[in-house]
C-alpha cells in the first residue's frame, strides 16, 4: 500500500466541520495531519469532532502550520478575503488545494494565484457544487452538442434568506468577505453559468441593493456572451421561499437546472414533455480531490475556472457601481 496522503485544514467553521471533515474522514489511506483556525474552541470542535485516520495537531497560524508539517494537500475553508493568501502559501509550501468558493475576492489575486500554481507544478481546486453534479455535466454536453438547437438566452434567478442567516457574521464584514451574497451564495448560479458556457462575455450591466447592510444583498444582471447569447440573472439575499432555477433557451428546446446545488435538470424539446437528464453519478469535491492528489484524475474545476468566474465577478461589481450601487458594492 502506497503511503497515506498528508492533510491538513485551515478554516474550522461549520462547513469545514458538517461537510469536509466527515467527507475527508470517508476517504481511505488519508491522514489529517494538521487543522487551523484563529478560534481555539472551533479548532477544538473540529479536532473531537473527528472520526477518520490520524490525531490533527491544532494550530492559529496558517503560516506556521505550511511551514511545519510536511503535507500532500490542504483543505481552506477560511473567510473568503483570506483564500488568495492562503492558497498561495500553500502552494509555496508545495501543498496542493482545494480552496472553498469564491477562490479569490479579486481579479488581481485571481491572477497570483494561476501564477503561484504554474510555478509550484501544483494544482488548485475550487469547492463549487454543481461542475460536480451529473446534472450540469449533461446541460454542458447537450449545449456543446447543440443538442436542442444553438443556444439564444439563459435566464435564472436564485433566492434566499441570506440575511437572516449570516446576520452578525464574518460575511457581513466587507474585509473579510470581499462582498455580500452576490460573491457569497449568488456565485454558485453565476459557477453553473459560467461552467455550461465556454464562451467568453462581451457586455455586462448590473444593478444591485444592500438595503441598508454593510454588504450588497440583492443584484440583478444583464450580459451578452460569445454568440449572442443573452443572459439575464436575478440573485437575492432577502426573499422568501428559497430556490433557485436556471433556463437555457435554444432554437429548438429548453433545459432547465438547479443553477444553485445541481440537484436536478431536465430537457424540454419542441413537442414532448420534459426529461429529466443527468451524465452519471454526483461527485464528492473532497473525494475527487484525494483523487486528484493520487493522481488518478485531473482537477474538474481549477485556478482557471477561478481566475474566469473572478473576472466576471469583478465586471458585475464594476458595472454595479456604475449604476450608482450602494455602500455594500466593493
């Protein structure tokens, strides 16, 4: 048996505990190494709340802990305004990532990070949830294949009570979360867009409301991709019921999707009722980094993919404060 992969963690919140802790003790021939985070009580939580191989040494400091322990891979599910720093020293400590959504809060940090990945020879993985659906694999290929026809407009919208739920929290503090729900929740929509559509935007208008918040909370966008493909989206952080769904309209049919988990999707064509469609089972983004650091597969989602969704992002922000955005538009 080939020797365990090292591991470690930086970032002991909850989404690191309930979702990759559990994910990350599944995988066989894995040892946590390592966990961080600046809180001693969440690192704690996270240190007994562990079930797989290995007893983590807990650390404060990401910068000490790369430069101590000798790892394969890491794990950062930190504040998203410290992902860019993070991720570049572990590259530089020879680790490769998966580094929880949005990679970056910035087009320029995007870019250091492509940058610090070429040079170190190490990949980095982004934790978005739909590329690793089967439900977004299948509206990719039946696009690429122009199965339904080419493709004209995409239209989506996303809602939920964002508020509400992050209230009082990190996210709400403009330094560490890069922006409110737009960049937060809203950048799972913008992934599956983004993901389906190779080609790249000519023309971004936006529109958004913080309502009051130190961040922005609602945002309402237009675009024209390669093509002339027109994209509408709609992403709120204070309505009710949640949900989301997202159209791609073409000359000769539909397909719809979960645009937010990618929990679904089916094709409408011209004459028939619609079919649900999926290209195989979901995938685990934990697991298919273990993979990856095995070297059984390549990355499904990479600094590239990153680097392009920080791009747009950045041209939605930029076309929002041209519109007069409020307070909360970075």
């Amino acid at each position: 048996m080939s020797a365990a992969l090292r591991v470690g963690v930086i970032g002991c919140g909850g989404y690191a505990t309930g979702a990759h802790a559990p994910a990350l003790a599944r995988e066989e021939n894995v040892e946590l190494v390592a966990v961080c985070g600046p809180r001693p009580p969440s690192v704690r939580r996270f240190v007994a709340a562990w079930k797989g191989r290995g007893k983590p040494r807990e650390y404060h400091d990401a910068f000490q802990m790369l430069e101590r322990e000798e790892l394969d891979g890491v794990l950062i599910a930190s504040p998203h305004g410290m992902h860019g720093e993070q991720v570049r020293a572990a590259l530089a400590a020879g680790c490769h990532v998966l580094v929880e959504k949005p990679m970056t809060v910035s087009l320029k940090e995007a870019d250091a990070v492509v940058e610090a990945a070429r040079r170190s020879g190490r990949h980095v993985l982004v934790g978005y949830k739909t590329p690793y659906t089967g439900a977004l694999r299948a509206v990719r290929r039946l696009l690429a294949t122009e199965q339904c026809g080419p493709l004209r407009c995409v239209n989506g919208y996303m809602a939920q009570g964002w508020l509400a739920l992050t209230a009082g929290t990190w996210r709400h503090d403009p330094e560490l979360s890069g922006g409110g729900q737009f960049l937060d929740s809203g950048s799972h929509l913008v992934c599956s867009l983004l993901w389906a559509l190779p080609g790249e935007w000519r023309h971004v208008s936006a529109i958004m409301a913080d309502r009051g918040e130190a961040v922005d909370l609602d945002t309402v966008l237009i675009a024209r991709f390669a093509d002339d493909v027109l994209v509408s989206l709609a992403v709120g952080g204070c309505w009710q019921p949640e949900g989301t769904i997202l159209h791609f309209c073409c000359a000769e049919g539909r397909i719809e999707m979960d645009g937010w988990r990618g929990a679904w999707a089916r094709v409408h064509s011209k004459d028939g009722a619609p079919e649900p469609i999926s290209d195989g089972p979901n995938i685990e983004p934990v697991a298919h980094f273990c993979a990856v650091l095995r070297g059984d597969c390549s990355p499904l989602v990479d600094a590239g993919h990153g680097r392009r969704q920080a791009a747009f992002t950045a041209d939605v922000y930029r076309a929002a404060r041209r519109c007069g955005a409020q307070k909360g538009c970075r």
